[in-house]
C-alpha cells in the first residue's frame, strides 16, 4: 500500500551565511572566483530536503508564494561540506522548478513539463541521498518569508 510523504524545503542559513562570506571574501580581495565555481547571489538562498525514506515516487510540488513574484529552484549534485568545497556551477542539475505569481491571479504558475521532471529527477536522487541541498532564487518582490514550499511523495 503506497503512501504520500510530504517534505518540506528547510532555510540552511549556516550554509547560506557560509556561501554569503566565501562570495563577500572574493569580492573584498579583488579576487575572481575559481573557474566553475557559482558565487551566492544576494536574492539566493540555500534550502535542503531531508529524506526520511528512500524509495521515493514523485507526486506534485506544493508551492505557496504569499506575495507576487517568482522562485527558481535549482537542485545541487554535490554533497555539501562548504569548509572544504566550493559550489560548482556543473554542479547544478537541470531543469530547475520555476514558480509565480501574478496580479489578478489567484494559483501558482509554473513549467510544468521542468517541475514534473525536476521532482522525477529529485525522487532519483533520494535514492542515495539523506539530504538534498538546493539554491532558491527570489525575484520581482519575493523573499523567504512570502514562501511555503514542500514536495509529496508516494512511498
């Protein structure tokens, strides 16, 4: 008998504040960024999955936006250790999940063709994976706090 298990996208602000210095001591130094490696943005934050299961089916994504705006959420393939390794940008998976809202709109929109194979790419991971680290961006208005974002599964 399947289940559904709903994860919700947890705010790393540690690793957050960790990629906010890393980019913040290149930009001091007058250094440039090693080659690949993908520097946090202001409007970009780090959020995980934990898995607490393993066998995972993709169902739907659950996204809230409490303001008009747009979130781009764009999976990572690396195993963070942010002391030790800096993200890479091949590290980033594609697609990524992109999400708005609109005036006049009540229901958030989004590619669907991107968010259905980037939550089957998700589920896949899951497999080997306990946790998933992702970077959301916030655009046209939105931020953290105007967002509730989880992801259901069928076990």
């Amino acid at each position: 008998m399947a289940s559904a298990l709903e994860l919700l996208f947890c705010e790393d602000s540690h690793l957050t504040e960790c990629m906010r210095l890393r980019a913040q001591s290149v930009q001091e130094g007058n250094q440039t960024r090693q080659d690949g490696e993908k520097l946090l943005r202001p409007k970009e934050y780090v959020y995980r999955l934990e898995f607490t299961e393993q066998k995972l089916k993709f169902q739907k994504w659950n996204i809230q936006l409490d303001v008009l705006g747009k979130i781009i959420i764009t999976g990572t393939s690396q195993h963070w250790t942010p002391d030790l390794t800096n993200l890479m940008t091949r590290q980033l998976l594609d697609p990524a999940g992109i999400f708005w809202k609109k005036e006049g709109e009540d229901q958030i929109q989004c590619y669907e063709a991107d968010a259905q194979e980037f939550g089957e790419r998700i589920a896949e991971l899951a497999k080997i994976r306990k946790v998933m680290y992702f970077l959301v961006t916030f655009e046209d208005g939105m931020d953290p706090a105007n967002i509730n974002c989880s992801i259901t599964f069928k076990v």
